[in-house]
C-alpha cells in the first residue's frame, strides 16, 4: 500500500495563474512560501461555475455566501447581471473536489465574492466553511 499525501487547494490567482476575474493573477508570496512542503491544488470557483474569464467583476448583494446559498441574497456583475446560479454551482464543484479528495487546507482570496473569508464572506468560503474545512486567507 502506498501512502499519499494529503493536499491543499488553492486559489488559482494566489499560485500566479490568470484566472481573476479581470484574467489577471495576484500571486501571494506568504501563500507560496506556505505551498512549497505541500502538495496542492489550484481551483478557481468562478471559473468550475462557468464564468469565463475575463469576466464582469461581482459583488454579493443583500448578504454573504451563506446568504446566497441559503437563496436570501445574489450576486450581481457590475452591470446587473445576476450569477449567482454560476456561484453556487462553483462552490458545489470545490466543495466536491474538496471532499473526494485528501484535503487539509484551503487557501483562499482575500476579498473575493467566492473566497472571501474575513469582511464578507464569500459563497465558496461559506461552503466550504459550513463543511469543516480548513480554510486561510491571503
């Protein structure tokens, strides 16, 4: 039997990938400097909800993630367009990708309508939160 290491994911942005919502990266030397003794991941849960990228940037309006998952607030694109569905259906595909795997830890974008955790949550922070994962912001 072999043993496999546990892994982390990460936001794909925070490793350098361009997967922001305006196609750039905004790679975190903290987060980096923490990835290089793990194995990891990168995900981007705009990107697994069908968004493109680039994309119109989002907020959450009326609430948090947990407000959106819980049907009580949206998210809207700067120019009114509601993407919520494509948000949940994003945090469902980390939260599934999260689970089938041997996750320890996330790490997550800071002020992010997906991933962020401290301020507004966001709709993936939220998921992923309500189902026990470890999760870090940069």
């Amino acid at each position: 039997m072999t043993f496999e290491p546990a892994l982390c994911l990460v936001s794909a942005c925070l490793v350098g990938l361009c997967s922001r919502y305006d196609g750039h990266s905004k790679p975190d030397h903290n987060c980096l400097h923490l990835l290089q003794t793990s194995p990891w991941l990168p995900f981007c849960p705009e990107q697994m909800g069908g968004l493109p990228t680039p994309r119109v940037a989002a907020q959450i309006i009326g609430g948090d993630g947990n407000d959106v998952l819980s049907g009580n607030a949206k998210v809207i694109t700067l120019e009114g367009l509601d993407v919520s569905p494509q948000f949940i259906k994003g945090a469902e595909q980390t939260l599934f990708l999260a689970s089938s795997q041997r996750i320890t830890s996330v790490f997550l974008k800071s002020n992010s309508p997906s991933c962020g955790l401290s301020g507004k949550t966001g709709v993936t922070a939220a998921l992923l939160k309500k189902n026990g994962f470890n999760l870090l912001e940069f």
